[in-house]
C-alpha cells in the first residue's frame, strides 16, 4: 500500500472504479425509480392478488397484476359486429329453407295435362331426297343481306313471293336446286350472293294408315317414297286382332283406284324385305281385322242394346 501511495497510481486505480460504480447505478431503472415507486402506488391502487394453486403439484402460484404485456383489448364495435355474423350464420340454413320453400311454392301448378290423345298431323315418316310441294315451307337465307333473306310457303301455283324478284317457280325442286336458282337471280342485285335454303315444314305429301293399328291416322312424309314397313311401325305396329295377310296398299284414283295385296307378316316378323313395297303421297295403307274379331265386334254391337236393358232392370230390382 505504501508503494501505491508513492507512486499515485492506486489513486488512478480508485478513481477508475469510482466512475464504474456511478456508471452502474445510473443505468439501472430501479435505483431512480426507488424514491418515487411509493407515490406512485399510492396514486394508482391495484387488485388484491391472490395465489394460485397448481392442480399437479398443489403448490402454490403466485398470481399475477392481472395485465398482460403486448395485449390490446377488443373493441365493443367489433365484437358486437362478430356477434350479428356469428347469428346469422346460425340463422342462414333455416333462411335458406324458407327461401327454398317460397321458391317452391312460386312454381306454377296450372300446367295443362298431358294429352291422352295423339294428334295424326304430328307424325313424321321417312327421310330421303324431298322435292318441295304446295303448302311447304322453307327459309331463305343470303349472307348478309337481310332484305333478301325470310322464310316463304309455297302457294298453290308452286312459287313463292321473293322480295324484289316477284313469284319464283319452286315447285318440284330440291332445296339445292332452289339454292342455284336463287345464286343466279341474285347475281344482278349481290356480288358473289351466298343463299342457303332450309325445309321448316314438310306439308305437301303424306300417306294414311288405318284400320287395326295402334296409332291411325295420317302420316307427313320428310322424303318423296318412304317404305311400307317404316309407315307401319310409325303407326305402332297392328294390333292383336289384325288380319296380316290381307293388308293392301290402296292408290286413289277417280275412276281407277289401285289396290296391292301385301302380307304384313312377312315383312315384319319373317325379314322378307322383297314384300316391303315402296309408299308415294296420298297412298293409303288398310290393315283390316280377322274375321273372328269382326264377328266378335258385330255381336258385340248386335247385343250391346239387350246387355244395357238387361243391366239396367237388374240394378231397378235390386233398389
């Protein structure tokens, strides 16, 4: 010690951890905050804690102020928009039900029923090359040239009336041959005209089936000759009461008229597609009845009076 003192370097020494010491005290919180912590607990007094027992070991916890570090409160705004969501969540499946059921409901019930009848004029048979006829009609179109396109019928005389070019002979025709015919009138008004036909209905040929069949009537031909088996399986085949082999064809005529024999059950149930004649328009096709079913039909008929008198007195007696 004494050789510190005479050299003055101790006293550097205790100077340099003097200014340590200071340094110390001054960077620690606590010790500037020493004299004020008792106001300021007195100025803002806390909730009793209360310690809190571990549920494994039993000891002890001591509980905490009760504030957590980093945490902001929610908003009522906001918790109050969670809440409306929250409920109508809840809420939207019975919504949409009711939804569903109102959409129901608003579906109409006045639908008209379905036909217990069939409508002859409906019935469409064969497919094949078709020239045009009285009563067609059909649907021009030229590309680009709305004036020039539309849909005409065909009159009586077999023509239409085309815009700007008057009454044109159709009649007999194909559709591609009134295709050409139209390119070629046209060349004087269109540069380079492309004209497209379409058939949008088929009204000037038909052939008739009657007699015992499922659906007689009259049957709208879409080709110029259809074939016999076609037209009787349109009309839903002969009934169990039809005389096969003594189904004709029958071609109308005022003076004339031609009659085929044909037998149906050849064609239909042995392949022989020899028999299967061709159709043209306004032929008629008869599948008659056997003979043991228009006796059946006759005496049906014959007694149908006596049955209802017979019938009727039996229900006066038993009143």
């Amino acid at each position: 010690m004494s050789e510190c003192r005479k050299s003055g370097s101790c006293r550097t020494l205790w100077f340099v951890l003097v200014v340590a010491v200071v340094g110390m005290g001054v960077a620690q919180p606590g010790w500037a905050d020493e004299t004020t912590a008792p106001a300021s607990a007195s100025a803002q007094p806390q909730a009793p804690t209360q310690a809190v027992s571990e549920p494994s070991t039993g000891q002890a916890i001591p509980a905490t102020s009760g504030e957590i570090i980093g945490y902001q409160p929610i908003p009522n705004s906001v918790l109050a928009g969670i809440a409306a969501s929250n409920a109508a969540a809840v809420a939207s499946p019975a919504a949409q039900e009711g939804q569903a059921a109102a959409t129901r409901t608003r579906v109409p019930t006045d639908f008209p029923p379905p036909p217990t009848t069939y409508d002859p004029m409906t019935w469409f048979v064969g497919q094949g090359p078709y020239t045009l006829g009285r009563d067609d009609v059909i649907r021009i179109q030229v590309r680009n040239q709305p004036d020039f396109s539309g849909d005409f019928i065909i009159d009586p005389e077999g023509s239409i009336q085309y815009n700007y070019l008057s009454d044109i002979k159709v009649l007999g025709m194909t559709k591609t041959e009134v295709e050409q015919l139209l390119t070629q009138r046209l060349e004087q008004y269109i540069r380079a005209p492309q004209v497209s036909v379409v058939i949008l209905q088929y009204n000037s040929k038909a052939v008739y089936v009657v007699g015992e069949v499922a659906r007689p009537g009259k049957y709208i031909m879409r080709g110029d000759v259809i074939k016999l088996r076609e037209a009787i399986v349109a009309s839903g085949l002969p009934t169990r009461t039809a005389a096969l082999g003594r189904t004709h064809v029958v071609k109308p005529d005022l003076d004339h008229p031609r009659i085929r024999k044909i037998n149906l059950k050849k064609i239909l149930y042995k392949g022989r597609l020899k028999d299967d004649i061709d159709l043209y328009p306004g032929e008629i096709v008869v599948v008659p009845s056997t003979v043991l079913a228009s006796i059946n039909n006759f005496l049906s008929q014959l007694l149908n009076p006596f049955t209802r008198a017979t019938a009727a007195a039996a229900v006066g007696a038993a009143l």
